[in-house]
C-alpha cells in the first residue's frame, strides 16, 4: 500500500536522460518504486497522464532566514515547483545572537536596509529568542512546506564578536579566534557553510559598509577553512561588483582551497551583449581548479525588470555621492527630493561615469506603483513621457511623484524582452559547467524584484515558447545540478528509495504568471508577488503540499543540516 501513486506521467528523472513512461509510488517520504504500477493500491491517486514527472527545483540562493517564521508556506516559491532551499547567503544571518538586544536590532536594520526586508515586518513577525544557530535551526525546523538549509553569516558573526566595531576596523586575532569557534558551533548544529559580501552595494542604514566589507582578506580565508573541518558544507560570497581583478580571483580560490569545499559566487546575468565579459569572470573557475579548489558561478536564468524606490534607496545608493541621500531619515530624504537645489546636485553627480550610470537614464524609467491619488494616472507610463506632456527635466517628474507618494513610488527598467539570441548565449553558460542556476533571493527585495518564479519562467520562456532547450535538460539544469554542487544526499533526482521531492508539471501550460504586489507581511507590509501555471502538484517528502496551483496543510519540510544531509563535494 503506497501512500500516493502518481499514475501514467513521463518520468524526467534530474539526470538529463530520455523520458519515459512509468507510475512512481510514495511511501514514508520516499520514492518506493517507479514502473508500472497499475495493481497497486494507494491512499491517493494522482492522474499524471500527459505530464511530465520532476524532481522538485534546488534554489540554492534564498534569503528566507525571517521568512520562516511568517510564513510556513516560504510562498511563492513552492508554487513553482521549488522543494529546497538554501539560505543564509551573502554574509547577512539572524544568529547568531548575543544577550545585547542592540546587536539583533542591528541586523534587522541591516537586512532591512541590504536585503529589502520591512523593518515593521522583521519587529513583529520574528521572534528574536535565540542565541546560538542551533537554537534558530530548532525554532522552525519541522513546521514548513519545504526543505531548508542555512548558511552562517559573516556580518552575523562580526557583529556578535566585535559589537559596533564591526564596522569599524579590521579583527584582531582574539576576535578572528571567537569568530571561528561561533561558526564552528553553526556548522556542528548542522549549517550549511560560510558565506560573506565584498559587494559595493551592501551598505547598512547608518552610513557604514555591513561588517563583512571591513573583512581583510586573512580573516576570509581563516573562516572558510573552518568548513574543511565538517563535511558537506560550502562557501558563498559577493566578491566584487563588476569584472573581477586577480585580487578578487585569488581570494575565491584561497577561500575554496583552505576550506575544501566549492565556492559558489553571486551573481551573473547573463544576455548576447555581454557573453564575453561573463566567460571571463567564468575564468575565475580555471584558476580555482588549477590551484586545488573549486568556484562555481551563480547565474539568474532569465531576464527581469528592476523596481526601484527612494524609500529603500537600494541600488540608488551605489550611484556616485548618493549614499548621504538614499541613508538620510524619510522626513530628511523628503526634504532633500523637494527641493531644488539638492535636486540638480543628485542629478548632477548621478550622471558621473561609473558602472552604473545607466541607472539614471530617468527618462527611460517606467512609474510601476503610485500611493498618492494625484500619482494614479502616472502609472504604467515612462519618466520620459511625463516630463514632455508637464514641461519638466525627467528628474524633476520623478521627484515630483516620488515626493507626492512619501518615497513609496516604485519604478524602474521596462519589463525585458529577451531574443533567441539572448536565450542561447545564457544556455551557453548553463551548459559550460562553471555556473549553476539559481539566484532567485526569495525573501529578500521584496519591493525591488521577484526572482523566486526562476524556474517556471525558464520553462515556459526558453522551453515552452520559445522551444530552445528540452524538458529533459532544463529539469537537470535546476535538481541534480544545485543538489550535487551542495553535497544533498539522495535529491535532486527520481530515483527508488531517494526523497520524495516530486513535481508534476503540465508542459503546455508552464509559465510565471505576471507578478502583482500584496500585502501579506507582517504589519501588513506589501511585497511583489507571483503565481505559477502548470505547476499541478508538488510533494516534499512524499506529502503534497501544493495541489491546483494552491498550498495544502502539509508541513513536511526538513531542516537540511551539513553531514546528516550533506556529503563532502569532489573539489575534481
């Protein structure tokens, strides 16, 4: 007696094989047997004739750590077919923790700030009790859909060990010390690995740099090489923001070789206009492996539009001699937009060449969301046309509206169309082996974009529409890939006696539905969010908790915990 039989569909086993046609049957959260079983009995009976039978997606980019407390769901991703995730990325954590309730105010903050998470929301709806990793992991471990799995936090650390020096100075050695003991503590209570952020971008609410950036290189390598002593962990980090320099290289691979472990670095982008520039940093990679190590590129599988908002300032921050503006209190940042002055400097020092001067082409930005009535009509509609038909600088439009709304205006880059060109140089990275797919930050941006439909948009973009990539292939470029860069142990594919991760996908239907905001967040903070067609059921370890494109009551999701759950990778 099984406990689900998923009857007649096209089994796609993770592995890049053929399909074919068999019933697979759960029982106990695991797949029990795959082939034909037509005399069987089962206390539920899935009708999976003309439809593909997956594993459930591997993100291995998430920043759900808050999350898990607000919603049991971890929505939307498992309405695309996700079934595990791994979080704790980019250095920001909530544990470890101390007794000092000023250092989780902080990383709230931080998060808040970095990440796009709701200040109001992180205050109400996270419980802050614990102290130690272990402590979070027990906190949420059996109450969700989906299988999680957590990294430990280099700016967490930071802050725990050095309080508001961590975004002072550098470490000094007894800190480094009490660094490495907090983070081996994290991996014996089963986290993942270490992950940490160079990047530019990542800058806290009071003028700083978050505590990873004020890292030297020694203090980098010494944490990595803590992973080497646990089995089945990894590294992550940001390393820099544009072309990588030998510095940034090198660190990568010191990192990988001292902790014997694959680092997987954020993030690529990937269009036919800069397939040249992403096989170049992919040169990371040859240098890894040439000196013992292993680094594998994380890369977004298709295009999407950015949205921007003064109330955040994330991203807006990075544009020459902005930070001042974009960190300033709302009332401060109000003041500033509203007036003239402040408003041709900002304009001014925007269009300095930098990597980023193309974010203040203003009026090719489109008004997404408005607040204030008199903002209504602006919705939809370019800075650009706005400003013609007012007789004003596309600037000057902007700070108009955004004023008018209190800073909560969204805006930002037309939705991207992607060409088949487009579509097969990033196919060139899927395939070349140095890049694995994810980069979806699910929980986190929750006002600038949503990535967590990833999968279901490279399906019914690339797959479906556009007919460029088999089934077959793309389901492998998103389970076993992720789940044997990770070390998870028997995910990832369809296979007898391995965990019962399975998606039953409609390939007619598959796509992302347009993204629309609610607000479903603690103290009724909105956020971008977005639905699924054809994905018709999904199981977590054997129960199904997605059934119609809707969540059941089912909860079976495990903490995944290095060692138990995880095996060592080859570094080959």
């Amino acid at each position: 007696m099984f406990d689900t039989i998923i009857k007649g569909g096209d089994i796609i086993d993770g592995t890049g094989s053929p399909r074919y046609r068999a019933d697979l049957g759960l029982k106990d959260g695991r797949i029990s047997s795959i082939g034909d079983l037509s005399s069987a009995d089962a206390a539920n009976l899935v009708d999976a004739a003309g439809k593909a039978v997956c594993p459930g997606f591997v993100d291995v980019h998430t920043h759900l750590d808050a999350q898990v407390f607000w919603d049991t769901t971890l929505s939307p991703s498992p309405l695309h077919g996700v079934t595990s995730v791994v979080g704790g990325n980019c250095g920001f954590t909530i544990a470890p923790l101390t007794d000092d309730p000023a250092d989780g105010e902080y990383l709230m903050q931080m998060l808040a700030r970095v990440e796009g998470m709701p200040l109001e929301s992180l205050q109400v709806g996270v419980p802050w009790n614990w102290r130690s990793t272990a402590e979070y992991f027990d906190a949420f471990d059996g109450t969700l859909s989906i299988n999680t799995a957590f990294k430990v936090g280099h700016s967490a650390l930071r802050r725990v060990v050095m309080g508001p020096d961590c975004v002072k100075r550098e470490a000094t050695p007894e800190e480094l010390a009490q660094m490495q003991d907090l983070l081996r503590a994290g991996l014996e209570a089963g986290a993942l690995g270490f992950s940490s952020s160079y990047a530019r971008t990542h800058n806290d609410p009071f003028g700083n740099m978050v505590p990873s950036r004020y890292a030297s290189r020694h203090e980098l390598v010494e944490l990595a090489r803590v992973c080497s002593e646990y089995e089945g962990t990894s590294l992550e980090i940001i390393p820099c923001v544009g072309p990588f320099d030998d510095d940034a290289m090198n660190l990568m691979t010191d990192m990988s070789v001292a902790g014997q472990t694959q680092l997987n670095w954020n993030v690529m982008t990937v269009a036919e206009g800069n397939l040249d520039e992403c096989y170049a940093k992919l040169e990371a990679s040859d240098h890894a492996k040439a000196n013992g190590g292993k680094v594998v590129a994380l890369t977004v599988p298709m295009a999407f539009s950015v949205r921007l908002s003064m109330a955040g300032g994330f991203v807006l921050d990075a544009l020459p001699d902005w930070e001042g503006a974009m960190l300033a209190p709302p009332a401060e940042k109000m003041a500033l937009l509203a007036d003239q002055a402040e408003r041709d400097r900002l304009a001014e020092l925007a269009q300095q060449p930098g990597p980023l001067k193309g974010l203040a082409d203003w009026s090719t930005k489109i008004i997404f969301d408005t607040f204030a009535p008199e903002n209504e009509q602006y919705r939809g509609r370019t800075v650009g046309q706005i400003a013609e038909d007012e007789g004003k600088r596309p600037f000057d439009a902007l700070c108009d509206i955004v004023v008018a709304d209190e800073l909560k205006t969204s805006f930002g880059t037309p939705p991207p169309v992607s060409s088949n060109e487009d579509w097969k140089a990033r196919m060139e990275i899927w395939r070349d082996g140095r890049a694995v797919i994810g980069a979806s930050d699910a929980g986190a941006h929750l006002d600038l974009f949503m990535t967590a439909n990833y999968a279901t948009s490279m399906l019914g973009q690339c797959m479906r529409e556009q007919k460029l990539i088999s089934m077959e292939e793309a389901v492998h470029l998103m389970t076993d890939v992720q789940a044997r860069l990770y070390g998870l142990k028997e995910r990832g594919r369809l296979q007898e006696g391995w965990h019962g991760d399975v998606v039953v996908i409609d390939e007619g239907q598959v796509g992302a539905k347009p993204l629309t905001v609610v607000a479903d967040l603690p103290a009724g903070a909105p956020r971008l969010y977005g639905e699924a067609d054809g994905i018709d059921h999904v199981f977590c370890n054997g129960e199904e908790i997605v059934r119609s494109g809707q969540f059941t009551d089912a909860r079976p999701g495990k903490h995944l915990r290095s060692g138990s759950d995880t095996e060592r990778v080859d570094l080959s």
